[in-house]
C-alpha cells in the first residue's frame, strides 16, 4: 500500500506503541502495522486501531505501574 502523505511504498511491519496515560506510560510492543520507507508514517488498519484502544482503556484504568509493557501478539484484549 502507499502513504497517505508522501504516497510512497509502505512496508507491513511490527512497531512498538507507546501511548501516555495519567499514572505513566504504556508501551504495547509487536503491533503490526504499515510504516512508510521514505517518511516514517506509521498506519495501523482498523481492527488494530480498535483493539490498542482496547487495550489502552483497559491498562489505564487497571495499572498503577509507572511503566507497563504489554506483548500486542499475547494480549486478548
Ligand atoms: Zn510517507
């Protein structure tokens, strides 16, 4: 697929998200995703987009680590 900004080639990879929340930091490693080779655009389809929210929701409110690291592969959210 292209990228919607730069319109160049996107390759299908694995990224590690990080989403800032009240108590600290979420760090969700090995989400799959498509990441643009010239501009580094990262773009997530959307029943990806929909289960990091899930998981995101779910840690927020549960954690009170400063730092938690979550397996996106391992994760049932
Ligand atoms: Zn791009």
């Amino acid at each position: 697929m292209k990228c919607g900004i730069c319109k160049a080639e996107m390759d299908e990879t694995t990224v590690t998200y990080t989403e800032d929340i009240d108590q600290g930091v979420i760090v969700i490693r090995y989400v799959p995703a498509h990441v643009c080779t010239e501009c580094g655009n990262t773009w997530y389809n959307g029943t990806i987009a929909a289960r990091l929210e899930k998981m995101i929701d779910r840690y927020a409110s549960s954690t009170e680590t400063e730092v938690s690291v979550i397996n996106f592969e391992k994760s049932v959210a």
